[in-house]
C-alpha cells in the first residue's frame, strides 16, 4: 500500500503513472476504514447484545435463543460471548476481542444473593470473584451471618469492593416493600469490626417492621450518612428504629437520617422502650459504655422519644456523644434525650448542641431532656 503521508511528494510533475496509483491507494484506504468502522460497531452491538442476554449456562442460552443471536456465559470461568449457530455444539465463541472480561471468575450457580455465600466462599477462597444473578461479586471470608458480605462489583466489574450499599443485600428502599431484614443485613456489615467506613445512603425511604440492632462485638470506626435525603419509617408500634446493644461501640456517627413512625406513638411506662427512635441498651453487665458517638442533623418525627437508654438491661452509659443540629419536632410525646444509665454511672463528656426541640405534649409527660451521672456537659445554642 502506497503511504499516504509521504507519497505525494515522491510524485513529479507529468507523471500519471504514480499520480494514478496514488489515487487508487486512497480509494483503496477509504474503503478499508469504511469497512473498519463497521466492523467495529458490529462488535460493540455484539458485545452489547450478549452481556444483554445473560444465561447461566451456554445449553440454557442455545435453548432460549434463535440461531444468530448472541448470548453470554460465564460458565467456563469466563465470561464469554457466544453466536447460537444451527450445528453442533449450537454456539460459537466470539474470542477475546468480544469478551469484556477476560480474568477468570467463578460461577456461583444460585440466584439470591444472601442464601449460600457463606459456603460458596469457603469453597471459593478469599477474593474470589463470581458471578450470581448477573451481578458479580467478591467473597470476603473474615465476615460471618446471613450476608456473609459478599459484594456487588457491578456488571463491569470495575466497581470498588467496598461499594456496599442496602441495595447490595437486597434492599428495595420504595416504603412499601418491608426492608428490614436487607437493611439488618447491610448494618451488620457496616459496623462489623472489620470494615470501618462512611456509607452514603441514597434518597429513599426504608420501611421497617421491626427494629434494627447494631450488635456486633467492638464496632468501631463508622459512619452512616443520610444527608441525600434518606428516612426511615417505622410501621410497627411500640418498637424502637434503631438499637445498639454491644458495650465498646466506639467512633460512630449518625448523619442526616430521619426517624419517622407512621403512627403517633403513645406516651406510657408499661414498655420500657416503646416507641423510643434511637436506643442505648447494651444488656451488658461488664459495666463498660458506648463511647466517642455523634448523632448530627437527624430528625424525628411521631415517636415518643427520639434518643433514650434501655433502663431494663443492665450498663447503658453513653460517653463522649455529640448531639447536633437535630430536629425533635412536636409530634412526640416524650423527651427529645433521655439518657439514665442503670445502674448508675457516670456519663462524661456529653454535648447537646444547636438543637431545635418543641415542647408540646411531651412537656406534660416528662422533661425534655435528662441526662443522668453527667460530667463535663456541653449546652450550647439549643432552641426550645
């Protein structure tokens, strides 16, 4: 093929024979890019059309698709791009060049993501990343329950491991699908003691049945975010939102999440912790705190009281808790912050800061705030 770039100055003046090649050689060269192109967009449409038509296995992509359509697998540890042909085996591998991953990932054969990881991850290996449901994931061995901890990497595969979200284990966020049990599943991640990171979540509303229970052993170093406009919503009376029931809970923060229920809850003694949003109740007799915690710009809305201690289960002091810029609006009936260890103890280093509390029905009940055992409290610019 003749250079483009440097044979028109090879040409002399008069002589047709070169000129002529010349320009047969970019009509040549223009065809050739021409075909180029399309070759190209038919296999980015190729690509595109089998990562569409997903199958677990490559006889389930021959049985659902006409032959001349594309299909993916990642049955052989890869994930392939595959033509339905009309002979046997009745599928034809499109090569690398088509496949948009070509490391090996194992295939974990189930469709649910939380019913079976834990073992698939001890036959995996730790880092082993598979595929389940058409989402790929990665087996972190060091986490243990229901979730196992498995996460979404996304359909490339390029998403960070620690992407963990509540819709990484299942939760719908939509307010009419009951979240509890995904939103259970995704907190214990989060605050597992191996993980210690701030999780932004999205604009959504979680419905809850039950309450959610931070329990795990030593939870430290995290950090739940709501800021976006995220809420949760209690359907169930009686029931606390949110609990913490481990001692040496340590460096946590709670930011911009509101604490809705959807029924007013009633004020009364007969159970201890009805109705109460956020609640300090280790049942721990190790007379050992929860400490260095941060509740920020949350509001609460229709509960009885929106922070308070379990006075029922043994050591419940809190130390080092900032509370700031929350909103405890009139539809409670009880205190904004009630926090009495039992037995008694002392609580030091507490600060209350640039709240807004309105005083209606629960000032009749019983006081807005009491902090019992306090040292070093910090008061500052609270609007009631």
């Amino acid at each position: 093929m003749v250079d483009l770039q440097t044979a028109p100055r090879q040409i002399l003046l008069g002589d047709n024979t070169q000129l002529a090649a010349l320009q047969a050689a970019r009509a040549g060269a223009s065809a050739e890019d021409a075909a180029d192109s399309a070759a190209s967009a038919e296999a980015a449409a190729t690509v595109a059309t089998g990562l569409n038509n997903f199958r677990d296995t490559r006889a389930a992509g021959v049985a659902d698709f006409a032959v001349g359509q594309y299909f993916s697998s990642a049955e052989t540890g890869q994930l392939r791009i595959y033509k339905r042909i009309s002979s046997s085996p009745y599928y034809q591998d499109q090569g690398d060049a088509a496949a948009p991953i070509t490391g090996p990932i194992l295939l974990g054969m189930f469709t649910t993501r939380s019913a079976g990881n834990a073992a698939r991850g001890v036959a995996y290996g730790n880092g082993t990343r598979f595929l389940m449901g058409g989402q790929f994931y990665r087996v972190d061995t060091s986490k243990t329950g229901t979730a196992s901890c498995t996460y979404d990497l996304g359909v490339d595969g390029l998403v960070p491991d620690t992407a963990g979200s509540p819709y990484h284990f299942g939760g719908k966020l939509d307010n009419a699908t009951d979240d509890t049990a995904n939103f259970q599943r995704f907190l214990d991640w989060l605050t597992s003691t191996q993980i210690g990171q701030q999780v932004y979540l999205p604009a959504a509303t979680c419905k809850l049945t039950d309450s959610l229970v931070i329990s795990q052993t030593l939870s430290t170093n995290w950090v739940l975010d709501g800021r976006n406009g995220f809420r949760f919503m209690q359907y169930t009376n009686d029931k606390p939102i949110l609990k913490m029931v481990k001692t040496l809970t340590n460096r946590w923060e709670i930011k911009g999440i509101e604490f809705w229920y959807v029924n007013q809850q009633a004020f009364g003694t007969s159970t201890a912790l009805a109705g109460d949003a956020i609640v300090f109740g280790s049942n721990d007799t190790t007379q050992q705190g929860i400490f260095d915690g941060k509740i920020h710009d949350c509001g609460f809305e229709k509960c009885r009281r929106a922070i308070s201690s379990d006075p029922t289960g043994g050591q419940t002091s809190v130390w080092g808790l900032d509370i700031y810029k929350c909103r405890f609006r009139p539809s409670m009936t009880g205190a904004a912050i009630r926090l009495v260890p039992s037995p008694a103890v002392g609580q030091p280093h507490v600060s209350v800061r640039h709240c807004y509390m309105v005083p209606t029905t629960s000032s009749a009940n019983e006081a807005m705030v009491t902090i019992g055992y306090v040292t070093n409290l910090t008061w500052l610019g609270n609007e009631i």
